[in-house]
C-alpha cells in the first residue's frame, strides 16, 4: 500500500486469515509446547482445528463484505475451537466485523479501530487487564504502536510493522509474568519463565497481517 490512506481490500484480509490458518498450522507443534508448560497443552492443537475450519470461509470469494468474513469467522472459531480460545479468538473476529461494517475495502483507519474493537471484545470476554499473562498483554502494545504509527501518517506498511515489532516485543515479556488469569494462574509461581501460549499465538496473527495487509 502506498501510504496510510490507502484502502485495505477484501481480497487482502482473506489473505490475512489464509496465512494465519497456514502459521496456525506451521507453529502447531510449539504452541502445544508452550500450552504444555502452563495449560492444558491443547493451545496449538485447538487452533488448528479452529482454523482449518475457518480457512474455506476466507476462500470463499461470494462472502463479499469485511463483517460477513469477520462475522463467519469468529462464529466458526466459536463453534470449533476448545477452551479458552475459541470464545476469546471468536469473539475478537465477531467485534472486529461489527466495526469494519458491511463494506469491501477498509481504510487504514477503519482497521485499526475495528482490530482495537476485537481487543476490547478479548479483554471484557477474558476479564483480563495487562500484566495478568494473557494475550491482551500483546494485543494492547501493538494496537497503540498501531496508532501512534498511523497518527504519524505512517503508511499502513511500516505501521503493521511497528505493530508486529511492539507484539513480539509484548510476547517475549509475557515470560517473567506471574498469570492471574486461565489454567496457567492454577500453578502460581510456576507459570513464571514461560511465554503464554495465547499471546503468543495473537503475535502470528498481527504478524500475518503485516505479511498480507499491509
């Protein structure tokens, strides 16, 4: 895209949900191993079926505006994916559709504020706040570089980046953190010196979009 003005398509958000399902897959095995660690270690094995599920959705070319893709994913994801990620991953997809709208091409704009709605959705489902060891310690960071990159008349290229750098940024500082939240926060202590399998997973998402919408 040449700078922050520039309209996102549809076609390039299902390419995004494409290369997540395709990374969903790739990672599998090491989200299963983060999982392992301090949950239930199905992390990697929930998404990919979650995934492999809402794949055919994001092909499907007669799905023609943002929130049916959206909306379809998240319900699939809802439907399909075991503990706690398929209602906080399904409800982020269900709230971002509610506000790109019934629209094609999204602006840079309209983007960030329809990925900072599925936060939203991710924090009031999760009942997390940053610092508890959960994916809303990614999600928040990046959606703020998101921001601040785009009031800076960024173009939304090197804004996806700056978002991606501050989510793995996020996700490697979720290791000294205690949980507070989920299966992890059961274990105390011991959930310290371990990434947290869902931020983890948000930053191949926000890192796929990088890859395909910006």
């Amino acid at each position: 895209m040449s700078g922050s003005g520039s309209s996102v398509t549809l076609a390039q958000l299902r390419a995004w949900l494409q290369e997540f399902a395709r990374v969903v897959v790739e990672n599998e095995a090491y989200l299963t191993e983060l999982d392992s660690a301090i949950g239930d270690a199905d992390h990697g094995a929930n998404m990919c079926r979650g995934m492999a599920a809402a794949a055919p959705i994001a092909a499907d070319e007669t799905v023609a505006a943002a929130k049916d893709l959206f909306t379809k994913v998240g319900m699939k994801l809802v439907s399909t994916v075991g503990g706690a990620s398929g209602p906080l991953y399904g409800t982020f997809f269900l709230r971002l559709g509610a506000a790109v709208g019934d629209v094609a091409d999204i602006s840079p704009a309209a983007l960030a504020v329809g990925l900072r709605a599925g936060a939203e959705g991710i924090v009031a489902r999760g009942k997390a706040v940053l610092g508890d060891k959960t994916m809303v310690d990614v999600w928040l960071p990046a959606l703020d570089a998101l921001d601040a990159a785009l009031a800076a008349g960024q173009p939304l290229t090197h804004a996806l980046a700056e978002m991606t750098a501050a989510a793995d940024t996020a996700r490697d500082a979720t290791a000294p953190l205690q949980a507070r939240k989920g299966r992890a926060s059961y274990l105390g202590e011991r959930s310290v010196g371990h990434l947290d399998p869902g931020a983890t997973s948000s930053a191949l998402l926000i890192a796929a979009a990088a890859r395909t919408v910006g």
